[in-house]
C-alpha cells in the first residue's frame, strides 16, 4: 500500500478478504468489530498516505458466532470508518469440475445497498462510490440500485475463482461498467493461498467498458486515473440511467 501511495492516489483498495484466505475456522475466529483491530493500522496508513482506503473485505463479527459478515470497510483520509457494506449475495455454487461452496454455512447475508460519499476526492465535487464484494457482481439489479442512489464509481473487491475467472470476471466487469455508465474497480486475489486457485487480473473499467488497467499475472499495483467527466459524457450519448 505504500507503494501505491508513491503516486499520490485519491484512493486505494484491497480485494475481498485481504486479511485472511485459509480454513473456514481461521475466517470465523479472524472477525471483529468494525472498527476494530484489523482497521486500525489501515486508518494509521490513511493518515499517514492522506487518501481514501478501502479494505475490500473482512471478517465481522455478527450475532451468530458461526457466521460473521463479509464486510467491506471504505476509510476516509482522517482514518473514519465512513461506510460498511456487508456482503449480500453468498457464493452457492457447484461448478462442473470446478469449485463447490456454501458460503451461507460460513457467513451471514447484508441486507443494505451503500453508496458512500467521498468528500474532498475530487474538486468541487462529492464523488459517490457504490460497494460490493465479488459475487453480487452477477446480480446487474444490485448496481442499478448503485447507479440509481448517484455512484459514477462502483467498487467491486474479489476472490473470483480461476474456474469461473478466466471466462467470466472481465465480461462481469466491462457489463457492470457499460450498464451503469460507471468507473469499475476491481481488486482482486491471485494465487492459490486459500486452498482454490484465485483469477486475479485485477482492473479498471471506464464508463463506456474499456479496461484502462490491469494487472498481469501475479501480484502488483493497478494505478488509473479517472476522469469523472466521463461518466456524464456517455451518460448523455447512452441515457440508460434509472428514471431515464
């Protein structure tokens, strides 16, 4: 993160789960309160970096000991927690010759759509980040909601699979992007440390679905810069807003 702070970003994030990929059981006794232990260094780093800090996903504790959140935690440049957006869509799947889950056995559903405001990232204007974690990225409904509560950016953390990346998480990504009219960021986890293989690839999509950055294979650092200008330069050739 620190070398990513050497370009002076307005923000910077992480992928689902950055804090910990392994046995169910390490998640579940990872969680905590947000904020909590696992934020505090990264509102330090906020400070320290003077720049918005999303950490894509954590574990936090909920009312079933069994099942925390899956929780992604958007920290402002003061090191406030400024949102939480709660992972709503749980990864039960069953792929032919690849990965079986119920993520639901392991982790309890959110229930609120966030759009967060992120004051003083952009000149004269307040820019709207819409949240979600990995898998609500196959459900085009949830960023309508995004689009519709005024995101231009939608921030998308993940742990895709390799089985279901390499066909499905750029698509995913440049129709979130092309639907909405929106920036779309997308950290993502690579390797297989959790046990299954991750895609990686993490990238950023303009409004129009072009990816702008990307990452190679492996571990690194995506740098973009978005020019918010153009999220309203396709929204007025391509009005497919809500209420539009």
């Amino acid at each position: 993160m620190r070398r990513a702070g050497e370009s002076k970003p307005g923000l910077i994030a992480l992928p689902e789960m950055f804090h910990y990929r392994g046995p169910v059981a390490g998640f579940r006794e990872s969680a905590s309160a947000i904020p909590g232990p696992i934020t505090e260094p990264f509102a330090d780093l906020a400070r320290e970096l003077n720049c918005w800090i999303l950490l894509g996903s954590l574990a936090e504790r909920s009312a079933d000991q069994m099942r925390p959140y899956n929780t992604s935690v958007l920290l402002d440049p003061a090191g406030q927690v400024c949102e939480t957006y709660r992972k709503r869509h749980l990864f039960d799947v069953a792929i032919d010759d690849g990965p079986s889950d119920r993520e639901s056995a392991r982790i309890t559903p959110g229930e609120r759509t966030v759009v967060a405001v992120m004051e003083g990232i952009a000149q004269e204007v307040d820019v709207r980040l819409g949240m979600s974690i990995c898998f609500d990225l196959r459900f085009p409904e949830l960023y309508r909601e995004l689009a519709a509560g005024g995101a231009v950016i939608m921030a998308v953390p993940a742990n895709f699979t390799e089985a279901t990346g390499r066909d499905h998480w750029e698509v995913l990504l440049r129709a979130r992007a092309i639907e909405n009219g929106s920036f779309v960021i997308a950290p993502a986890q690579c390797g297989s440390g959790g046990g299954v293989p991750a895609h990686g690839r993490s990238m950023v999509v303009d409004p129009w679905g072009t990816v702008i950055a990307q990452a190679p294979d492996g571990p690194g650092v995506v740098v973009a810069d978005l020019d918010l200008e153009r999220v309203l330069s396709v929204r007025r050739q391509l009005p497919t807003q809500p209420g539009r």
